[in-house]
C-alpha cells in the first residue's frame, strides 16, 4: 500500500479488478491513485476470494482507514460491477461515485461486435455513444441520445443494451452533463487502469506466481512508481515548458505541475474565442479541474496580469510527498 502517497493525493480514487494474475486464480483489486502530474500509483492491492460484495466491504474498509481522520477522497470511480458498486456505496457514503468511461466504451464495442461483423459501424457507434457521454448539458444529451436512436435503429438490441445497462441507471455518474459538476481533475476518463493493468502483468512476468513472490514484485513496483512520481515532480519545480514563457504563468512556474501548466495553455486559447463571457465559456476547467477557466484567463490576459498562485487548486501545488496541512484541511473541508 502507497500510504503516504494516497494521504498526499486522496482526490480521486479508480478501483478495478484484474485476473491471471497467481496460481490461485484468485481475482486481484487493485486501488490507484493519481498525482498532480498526473501519474498513477498503487495505494492498496488486495487478492479475493470471490468478487461477492462481502468482499470488496472487507477491502474498502481497510482502504478506508488508509486515510486519517476526516480525510476521505471525492471521487471514486469504478467499473459496473454491481457488488463493487455497493461495497463502495456502503464505506463511502459521503464520496461521489462515478463510472471509467473507458470501461463503459470497450463493453459497448464487445456487445456491438456480437450484433454485426461491420467494423465500421461499430467504431461509428461507439463514436456515436461518445458524443451521449460527453454531451455538456442535458438538452445536448437528449438530442444526442435520439440521433443514436434515429441513426442505428436497426441495432435494437445494443440500443437497448445502452440505454437500459447504462443510460437509464447510470447517466449521473457517466454524462458529462452530470459528471462535470464536481471536481475530479479529468481522472475518471483517463485509460489509467489498463496502463497499471499492462504493467503489472508484465512486471509479475507469469500467472502462476506465488502470493509470496507476488508480494515481493508488488513491493518493487511500487518502488518504481515512486522513483517515476519524485522524477515528474522535480521536472515540474525546475524546468520551466517553452509554452509557458509568457507573463501570465509567472507565480505558477516551478510552484505547479507541468500538466496543470499544459492545461490553462489549452485553456488560454480557448479564452481568444470566449473573451470574458461566462456563458460562453461555461467554466469547465474551474468546476471539474480547479483550474482558471476561459473567461477567467481572459481578464487576466486583456489587464496584463499574472495568474496568483491561490487561484490554483491545491492538487496541483502539490510537488512532493509530504502531506501538507493546507492540503489536508482542504480535503477535509471539501
């Protein structure tokens, strides 16, 4: 278990199982975390007996007590599997659970290519059930879901497969109408779990590994990860990204993430079509990053003003391991 680590960075939790991964063929949870640079690391494992939700109760109890008291994270995102879903409702009331849209799109592909052999129809409805999730209000998420049903009437069953296994339960914790009304730093549309997925594997080398020698492999690669999070971090408090050379990155260079610098780069042109028009800019990287959105950049820039470093969630001010208090009070107070 990363402890230190997930009492760092307790934002944003994504908790996934995987197989093949011993001689027991017992099915092995991990929990991941990620950094202000937007690198992943392992705060808990766990073998299982059995995927029951008596199970996953036992683990997420002792993922809870990881943090300290009145630390919790804010966004626990998941795969569909309905006694994960529960264990993690039950232990983590209090957290915002959300869907991996990447696990989302590969179970509608699976159940797309069952139906017709076309490929292309197949990307295309994928494509199709994308712009439904990440439709920004409900109205675009209306108009979206009956093009889908206009445009693929004929694939009835993986309609139904849509709407009725994950739409119609489930769209407050996948649509971005809905999701993007809390801050989640953009982690739970990341392809994070199968990365961690790919590497552990590749790091245990075979399926038919003791739970002793696995062990010694997990310590390794946590270990790893460390070394790869201190790395990104040092880059980010002393090499400065030519993109952000300008004036209105001054207080933030070496004090943020580059990934959060990258971020209101992105963001910066984008505040030269919306100007200081709220509505227009909708204020997306502020409410789901903690990031100066469009119209906020683009006063900055039309005053000729440096960004404060205050404007700047506290997530991405982290550049080291050590638990700051004014990053647990604000966890705590989130």
């Amino acid at each position: 278990m990363s402890t230190s680590d997930s009492k760092v960075f307790p934002y944003v939790l994504i908790i996934d199982v995987t197989y093949k991964t011993n001689r027991y063929k017992m099915p092995f949870l991990e929990i991941i975390g990620f950094t202000s640079t937007h690198k992943n690391f392992s705060v808990a494992f766990a073998f299982i007996s059995s995927e029951k939700v008596d199970n996953y109760i036992w683990v997420m109890q002792h993922v809870r007590q990881l943090f300290q008291a009145g630390i919790r994270p804010v966004v626990i995102a998941t795969n569909r599997d309905i006694a994960l879903v529960n264990a993690v409702e039950e232990v983590f009331p209090e957290v915002t659970h959300l869907l991996c849209w990447h696990h989302i799109y590969k179970n509608i592909e699976d159940k797309c290519t069952k139906v017709t052999s076309n490929k292309d129809i197949v990307i295309a409805f994928v494509r199709a059930c994308k712009k439904i999730v990440e439709a920004k209000d409900e109205n675009m998420y209306h108009a979206q879901l009956s093009s889908l049903e206009s445009d693929y009437r004929d694939l009835t069953s993986v309609l139904s497969y849509v709407k009725d296994t994950w739409l119609s339960p489930y769209k407050e914790r996948i649509v971005a109408a809905w999701t993007d009304q809390i801050t989640h730093f953009g982690i739970h549309k990341m392809k994070g779990v199968e990365n961690v997925h790919s590497r552990l594997k590749r790091f245990l080398g075979s399926s038919r590994g003791s739970l002793d020698a696995i062990l010694s492999k997990l310590h390794s690669l946590v270990e790893l990860q460390l070394i790869e999070i201190r790395r990104t971090f040092e880059q980010s408090r002393t090499s400065v990204p030519h993109i952000v050379t300008g004036k209105i990155y001054r207080h933030l260079r070496g004090h943020v993430s580059h990934k959060a610098l990258e971020l209101l780069v992105v963001e910066a042109n984008r505040a030269k079509e919306v100007g200081t028009n709220v509505m227009a800019c909708g204020c997306y990287m502020r409410r789901t990053h903690g990031l100066p959105c469009a119209h906020e950049l683009a006063t900055y820039i039309s005053e000729d003003l440096s960004i404060p470093l205050h404007d700047i969630h506290l997530f991405w001010k982290q550049l080291d391991m050590e638990v700051a208090c004014d990053t647990l009070e604000a966890t705590i107070e989130g």
